[in-house]
C-alpha cells in the first residue's frame, strides 16, 4: 500500500508543471507605440522642468530605427559587379576567334553593283567600247569633269511627322518647361567604380567607398516593417498589425496635438529589469544643423556665393607676397615629418565617421530616449512592467539675448521617466505637458520551428 502511494505522489509530481518544447518561443509579445507632442512652448509654463546638459544619445541593447532610416549597403555594394569589368568569371576558358565571330559579327548585306553608263561590255576577257580612242591627258580631263559634275548625291530630305509638328508648335508657344515635370535624373546602381590608392601629405590610403546614408530632417508619421515568423531577435513590424490606427488617426484632428510617429515591433521579453533589453525610440525634426550638442546655436553657414566673395576679399585684402613669405620661412627652417603622424587615423565628426567633405552630424531629435519591458513574478504571477525615458527637445530663446540685439535661441531638452506595471491588449498612456506615448502590449504565439527532414521521415 505504501509503495502505491509513494508511487501515485512522484507522479504526480512529474506531471504537474508542463513540459516545454522550447524556451526561446515563450514570453514573445507585439509593441505598439504611438508618439505625439503638444503645441506648447517651455517658455510659456510656469512649471520649470530639469534639463539635460548634453543632448547626447541614449545608450542602448537595441536601435532598429536608426537600422531602418540609415540601413548599412555595405552587403548591396560588395554585390554589384565593377563598371566597365568583365562579367565573365576568372576561371572561363578564353573564347577563340571562331567563337566570337559566331556570336557577334553579323554578315553585311550585299549591295547591288551600280550601273555605270561608260563601263564597256565584258565578252571572252576583253572589254569592248562604243567610245572612241582618246588619248591620256584627255582622259584625265574627262575624269575630273566627271568627278566634279557627278558628286556624292545630296541626302533625301524626310519631313516631320505631323506629331513632331504639334510638338514644335507647343513648345515655341507654350515652353518647353510647361509641358514635361521637372526630375533629377536618378544614377542606376548598377554597377560600382574600382578604388585607387592616393598619396596624402601625411600617408598612403586607400580610398574607401563612401557608403554613408545622411539622416532624414524629419520622422515619417509611420514605419514599415516586415513580418518575420520566427525571428532572433526584436523586428520592426508592418503596418498592416496596427490596432490602433483609428486613434492614431484621431490625434490629426485635436487641436494642438502633433503627430511624430506609429510603429509597431516585436521582441522577446523577459524576466528581470537587469536582464531585459533597451529599445531606442526617437522621432520628430532633426535639430543637428541649427544646434549642437551642448544646445547652443551653430554659426550660420554662408551661401556659396558668399563664400567666393569673402574669399575673393580675404585675397584682396593680403599682400602679393603672402604666399612666397610663408614658402621663403618653411624653406629655411624645415621640419621633420614624424612617423606617428603619417600613421595617426583619420579625424572622426560627431557620429564616428571619418572627416570627409561634407560634416556629417550625429542627429538630435525633438523626441529620443528608451523603453524597456521586462516582466516580474509578483504573488507568483508574471507581469509586464514598462521602463521608460524619453527626452524632448525644443527651442528657446536664450537667456543672453541682448536687447535690440537679433535674438538668439537654444535647444533644451527636458527629460521624463516613468515605471510602471501594465497588462496586455490594455493601452496605456505616458503623459507629459509637452509631450505623449501611447504603448499597448499584446502576446504572440510563436511559431514551432520546422522539424528536420529526417525526422518528419
């Protein structure tokens, strides 16, 4: 009796937690985010909020915005072939000049021989003639005058097409520029150009291809991404799984509430806030070309014109010896090159990037921070819990404006934090005077991985 029992209770042990396939396709929910602002400016509120000192970007686990919006051609580049290169492998036999000319020449087609009215009949060999026997200098002068009045016949004149005509007429009297929009004509990638070493003061380089894709000055209202089954790690997602589109829809139309962004992704959540990723989220305008980092305002950058005739003063304005002074000076004292310097890297702007022609700026967005969901056994339970912080940014006017003076302004960012705990398929709202996020968390049901073929056998 006692071992029926015994034996009754370690099954029953056995058999009361479920067994599962497989950790990895469990705890994978759909985020839904939606991000607006106020049309409410700092300087109006008589709240005072902290500020952020440097507009630095946030740290996290996770950034596919930036993937999606500044996506790495590296792998699109190495793929396209090398212009004018043979397309042919390097391991193909060289074709042989009979093959080529099968697959290339064409056979010109045979003319007719032009009738010729003082070409003689040809019987048994011998040429026989109407003409007289004349003699050679006459000959020569009959063939100069026949040369001259006989020439290359003059080419046949085709009139236009009645169409061609109307075109003519439309674009005499309407211009041209009325009838066909304007378009920049778009370079097909096709093909890439083969790099060449070059010899810099400093070192050799060798030129790499400048694969850079310069930020946008503005977040689109929505992102499109695509539906993975069985996906490794977090994936946009398209827009085609937004649930709350009507109500993102309804923020167009209350006053005083700006769009910034819609977008949806998924991801594996999981438990603990230490072991949980940080997702980044931005969206808005792009502030890098008028402040920053600091938030102070940028020099204004002059036109081109500007620019040739400051520097056509500057050369006006110094004496013709400049140059030959500066060259006499070095030529009398010169200067080691050291060797460190040659084989120093290049200098990086804002965001990392080799120094290059044109300043590439990290971007500073009206709206950037994180999120991060994790879940949390309380009472035994699982719960998901939102961590959050975002930063919005805005310009003011400084405080060191001078009066009469042009005014001057500078971007301030004001950070928000929040932490709370949330229920799926609930949408909850984050809100801010400035600013708003929408988040509504819903279960997916992962897919089992496909079995092998030996084992569907």
């Amino acid at each position: 009796m006692r071992r029926i029992i015994g034996s009754l209770l370690a099954l029953s042990c056995i058999t009361a937690y479920p067994v599962h396939a497989n950790d990895e396709d469990k705890w994978w929910f759909d985020i839904e985010v939606m991000l607006f602002a106020r049309d409410t400016a700092v300087s109006d509120m008589a709240e005072r909020f902290e500020r952020q000192q440097v507009l630095s970007t946030p740290n996290t686990d996770w950034d596919l915005l930036t993937e999606y919006y500044q996506p790495d051609i590296t792998m699109v580049y190495n793929s396209l072939p090398v212009c004018n290169a043979p397309t042919s492998p390097l391991w193909a036999e060289a074709p042989s000049q009979e093959e080529i000319l099968r697959e290339y020449y064409i056979e010109p087609e045979p003319e007719e021989p032009a009738l010729d009215d003082q070409a003689g009949l040809v019987e048994n060999g011998q040429v026989i003639s109407d003409e007289p026997f004349v003699l050679a200098d006459e000959a020569a002068h009959g063939i100069q005058a026949s040369e001259n009045t006989f020439g290359e016949p003059e080419p046949e004149i085709i009139p236009p097409a009645p169409g061609a005509i109307a075109a003519y007429w439309l674009s005499f009297n309407l211009n041209e520029e009325q009838l066909t929009p304007v378009s920049v004509k778009r370079r097909p990638l096709n093909c890439v150009t083969p790099t060449e070493p070059s010899l810099n003061p400093q070192s050799w380089q060798w030129p790499q291809p400048d694969l850079y894709v310069p930020p946008r000055q503005q977040t689109p209202l929505y992102v499109h991404g695509a539906d993975f089954k069985r996906a490794n790690g977090p994936h946009l997602l398209p827009t085609n799984q937004l649930t709350q589109d009507d109500i993102y829809t309804s923020i167009r139309w209350r006053k005083g509430i700006e769009r910034l962004a819609h977008f949806s992704w998924r991801q594996q959540v999981k438990f603990g806030q230490d072991k949980a990723e940080t997702l980044r989220l931005f969206a808005g305008q792009n502030f890098a070309q008028q402040f920053t980092q600091n938030g102070d305002l940028r020099p204004q950058q002059l036109t081109p014109g500007d620019e040739a005739s400051s520097e056509q003063n500057a050369e006006l304005a110094e004496p013709e010896d400049t140059f030959f002074a500066e060259l006499n000076q070095r030529l009398s004292n010169p200067q080691p090159i050291s060797f460190a310097g040659m084989m120093a890297p290049p200098e990086t702007n804002d965001d990392g990037n080799t120094q290059s022609d044109i300043k590439r700026l990290s971007p500073i967005w009206e709206l950037d921070g994180f999120i991060q969901i994790y879940l949390k056994y309380i009472n035994r339970v699982p719960y998901l819990h939102i961590n959050s912080e975002l930063f919005y940014r805005q310009p003011v006017l400084s405080a060191t404006s001078l009066p009469g003076a042009a005014p001057a302004y500078e971007l301030v960012s004001i950070p928000f934090s929040q932490q709370r705990r949330v229920i799926s398929t609930q949408l909850h709202y984050f809100d801010h005077p400035l600013f708003g996020m929408l988040v509504q968390i819903r279960r997916y049901d992962r897919p089992a991985a496909p079995q092998p073929a030996e084992e569907q056998d």
